[in-house]
C-alpha cells in the first residue's frame, strides 16, 4: 500500500479576511426594449453612469456582446472612465432576422437605446463592417456625436465586389459553413493579437457562437449576408459631420485597406487625425484598441508608446528604434498563455 503523507494543516491569516459585498462581473448583459413595429431591441451597456460614453459598433456578424472581445484593456478603460454601449443589429444574437430591416432602422434603434439610457453626447467608435453603420449614424445625428473613430472600417464595397454579384441566397450558402463553425469564421492570424492576447480566440469563437446560435438560429446566415449586402450600398453622406474624427488603418490589410478610410476622410468636415500602421493587417481593431481609448478619453494629440518598459503619452513623431506602440504588454516576445 503506499503511503501519504500527512498533509499539513492551513496556517490561519494573520489578519482579517475581507470578505467581498457584492458579486464581482462575469460579463456584460444583454439587456432589451421595445422597438418599432413589435420588434426588440437588444444592447449592452457597462453602465457606468456619468462617465463618457462610447457607442461601439462591431464588426460583421457580430452580436451586442461584441463589447466583450476588447476587455483585455478592460482595466485602461475603467481608469480613463469610459462607458461602452452596443445596439445588436438585424438577425444576430438575440435579435430576429426581418427581411425588411434597413440602415435607417438600426439609426431608430440607437435613437431609442440612447434615449432609454438618457444618453445625448457620445463618441462613436466602429470596427469592420460596423463602419457602414457608423457613417449612417454620424449622417443621422452628428450634433450629438463628440468624436468619430473608424478602425478598419469600411465605407462601402468597390465596384465590381464578387459579393454584391451574388443574390441574397447565394451569399448566403456561400457563408453558411464558416457560420456554423464560429472558429473558422473567426480565423485570425497567430502571430497578431490572438499570440499576445491570452484567451482571444477562446473569446472570438465564443462570440461567433453567441451571434449565430443562442437565439435558436442553428448557425442562420441570412443576418451575415444580408450585412454584406448592405455594403454593396453607397457608403452614407458624412459631409455634415464636423466633430473630430479618428482613423486607424492597417497598410497591409487586404479585406479592409486604407483606401477606405481616406474615403471617410475626404468627406468629414472637422479634424481629422488619420493612423497609419505599416506592415499590419486586419487586427489593428483590437492591436490598437489601446490608442483609441487614449483618442476617446481627449488625448488625441499624443501617441501611446512602450518607452523603455514603461507605457506614456508621447507628443510628435514616435522613435520606433527604441519605442513600440500601444501599452508594454505589447511589446513582450512569445505566445500568450
């Protein structure tokens, strides 16, 4: 027989155990209204009243949880006192599919989550194909709007787009088997944000899963296409719009290229400071995340930068010799785990 030995006994703390008063968050939840028509409406807010709030729009065939995929700086968010609210589009997550849904509507329906939430001011920040919701938006409302920022954000598909060749039922059994299995429509790059971040693409997939199957839709493509559809549209009118606006882009992406962004800013009217990131792809929505939070926050005239170890705002041209961007963690070697 073998033999154990004795295991020995905790040591009592040598002071006080402090117990905790409330439930710590394990995750944003989804919350609803009624909208026009009998429809409901579904959004996030982390609800932090009195902070400035950040209207985030996600990327295609994401849910109002799409929030959750940028929490790895949830912690910089909180001190720079940031709110974020997100209204769920046509068809993904909790909301039903309606043929009929359109730009328009999804600007009703963040009329009435901001109104419900007593929200006048906001900074609109979209990623992806949530560009093309924001420029409606930014259309819509640009009075109540403090700052604009487009992260690789589309306008609208080029002229002659396969996409926008297709009908709706095409696109949409062309979708369908990266719908149904949420990692591989959320296939991101390792040597990008997925190999820094510790989690991501566990978080990704389980966004995809929350956006395609926990309304019952068994993996339903129809509100995916549908979106790329909607970008087979003119990309909306932004002339009005004179607040500030942020572009971030990355040169070496292929789905969405800086020509899109210079597009958004050839048509705004108010400042416009415009990102440039050589040799990086799609990803900079979540690798620069961490600069646009410094932008929403009112330090848009600086750069954030990992200077010998130590993140700080910096002013003027950056030294990438001996500075990275964004916070440290970035600059550490070797996958996350």
């Amino acid at each position: 027989m073998m033999a154990f030995a004795p295991v020995a006994p905790l040591e009592a703390a040598s002071a006080p155990i402090a117990f905790p008063d409330q439930f710590d968050a394990i995750g944003t939840p989804v919350q609803q209204i009624a909208g026009d028509k009998g429809r409901t409406i579904h959004f996030t807010d982390t609800g932090e009243s009195g902070w400035a709030t950040m209207l985030f729009i996600g990327g295609v065939g994401t849910s109002a949880r799409a929030p959750e995929l940028v929490a790895f700086l949830d912690t910089m968010r909180r001190r720079l006192k940031l709110r974020i609210v997100a209204v769920e589009r046509n068809g993904l997550g909790d909301t039903a599919y309606d043929a009929d849904w359109t730009f328009d509507d999804y600007v009703g329906d963040v009329r009435r989550v901001l109104g419900h939430l007593a929200i006048n001011r906001f900074s609109l920040v979209a990623i992806s194909g949530g560009g093309a919701y924001a420029g409606h938006v930014a259309a819509a409302m640009p009075e109540r709007i403090v700052s604009l920022h487009m992260l690789a954000a589309i306008a609208s598909m080029p002229a002659g787009a396969p996409t926008c060749a297709l009908d709706l039922d095409g696109l949409r059994a062309q979708l369908a088997p990266q719908v149904d299995a949420p990692r591989i429509w959320w296939d991101m790059p390792k040597d990008g944000v997925v190999g820094k971040v510790r989690g991501f693409a566990d978080r990704t997939a389980d966004e995809g899963a929350h956006a395609f199957f926990i309304a019952g839709q068994k993996g339903d493509a129809r509100g995916v296409a549908r979106e790329y559809k909607r970008f087979c549209d003119p990309a909306a009118d932004v002339s009005g719009f004179t607040a500030p606006a942020y572009f971030y882009y990355g040169e070496a992406d292929k789905a969405v290229p800086p020509s899109q962004g210079e597009y958004w800013a050839s048509k705004v009217k108010g400042k416009v400071t415009f990102r440039r990131y050589p040799g990086e792809g799609h990803d900079v929505q979540y690798r620069h995340w961490d600069q646009l939070l410094v932008d929403v926050a009112g330090f848009g005239d600086k750069t954030l930068v990992c200077d010998h170890g130590r993140a700080k705002l910096a002013n003027g041209p950056v030294d990438l010799k001996r500075q990275t961007l964004g916070i440290c963690a970035w600059s550490r070697t070797g996958q996350a785990n």
